[in-house]
C-alpha cells in the first residue's frame, strides 16, 4: 500500500493580498469622498443664501467683464476712426510697419476683418480685407525709405499683382499702395488690367484724411451687398 502525501496549505499569494488591500483603500476613500458629499450638500440645503449670494456675485462679475469688453471695443472704434499719417511718418517705419499701418487704415475704414499677410511666400498680398459692401480687398505694399528718391514702382511689381490677386486671393479690388514714385508705363498697364495704384499723393490723402480709400480711388467694382451706408 501507497501512502498519500499530507494535503499541502494553500498560502495565498502576495500579489493577492496587495490587490485586497488597494481594494479595501479604494472602498474607503469612496466613503469618505461620499461622506463628505453628502455632508457638504446637507449644508447647502440648509444654508440656500450662499448659493443664491454666490450666483449674484457671479453675475455682477461676468456683467462688468461683458462691460469692461464693451468699453475697450467702442474705445478701440473711436481710436481707429481718429487714426492720422502724415508722409514722415510713414516714410520713416520699416516696411513691415508700413503694412501694419495700411492694415490699420482700412480698420479705420470700417474693414473688420483687415489683417496684415506679407511675408514670405505672400504671392503678392501683404493686407487682405473686406468692406463694408461686401467686397474683397488685396492690397500690395511697396514702402520706399526715401519716399520720392527712392526707387520708383514699375510694370512688373503690377505684373505679380495681377498675376495672383484675383485667382490666388479672389480679390474683387487689386490695389498697389506706394509711399513713393509710379512709372507711367505702370500706371498704363494697371488701368488696362483693372488694377487700382495708390500713389504717395493719394496715400497722402487718404492717411491724413477720414474719407474710406474706395471713396478716392476710379472704378471700383459695385457693392457686393447692400448696406446702411449704401
């Protein structure tokens, strides 16, 4: 006869012990977090004016935030429309500013969306806008550091224009501004190709002055949309 081997003691696993015990620790933060839930609800209960006080407390902030936003924007709105450039100033910026200054023109101008693009890779657009008729606006800057003196705008600075603003940007309105010299050969291309050219002179008008740059300029295209000021 064989004899049969003691039954061996299971011993339970350390792995075992430690998930029972992460277990048991989860258990009692859960009521803990519970308790103290259910206590702090109890209080809010019987204490209602708190939340009624907080809720006027964060409506009289989020009132004067949305009034504070107010303010800055019709401050803003004032300071656009009594935006000024005299010729020196903008002679003296550096051509990065100069865009920055026509972006800001047509701000003035009532063009909300006016941002500043150039840069490189701009294919010929440094400010894009919309007017208030609805119509797109592509703007081409060329600033000049010795304003007349300096090198005069010719054919082909219109020629990248006219290549890219309508087909690439969609431009209803294709415009080069220059505080410097035009050539005539440029001037004649750009009205056979519908281009429009702000020279110093009509730069000059137009930054010193209130009156919107369509307003100065020959055949611009009809408003897109009617509008109040239409």
């Amino acid at each position: 006869m064989t004899r049969r081997s003691p039954a061996r003691r299971r011993t339970r696993r350390p792995g075992r012990r430690r998930k029972d015990s992460d277990l048991i620790g989860f258990l009692l933060a859960a009521a803990v977090a519970l308790a103290v839930v259910v206590t702090v609800v109890h209080w809010l209960l019987a204490h209602w004016w708190v939340i009624a006080l907080l809720l006027v407390l964060a409506g009289l902030a989020g009132g004067g935030w949305l009034y504070s936003l107010r303010q800055q924007a019709r401050w803003e709105a004032v300071r656009a429309q009594g935006l000024r450039y005299g010729l020196p100033q903008l002679d003296a910026l550096h051509h990065s500013r100069f865009e920055d200054a026509i972006r800001d023109l047509m701000r003035r101008d009532g063009c909300r969306d006016a941002q500043r693009v150039g840069g490189g890779g701009d294919l010929g657009a440094d400010v894009k806008a919309t007017d208030p008729y609805g119509r797109r606006w592509v703007i081409q800057c060329k600033h000049r550091r010795n304003g007349v003196r300096g090198s005069a705008v010719g054919t082909p600075d219109l020629q990248v224009l006219n290549g890219t603003a309508r087909q690439v940007h969609g431009a209803d309105v294709a415009v080069i501004v220059t505080n410097g010299r035009v050539t005539a050969p440029a001037v004649t291309f750009a009205k056979q190709q519908r281009l429009h050219v702000v020279d110093r002179q009509t730069l000059g008008v137009w930054a010193a002055g209130s009156r919107p740059l369509w307003e100065l300029l020959r055949a611009v295209p009809p408003p897109r949309r009617s509008t109040p000021l239409s």
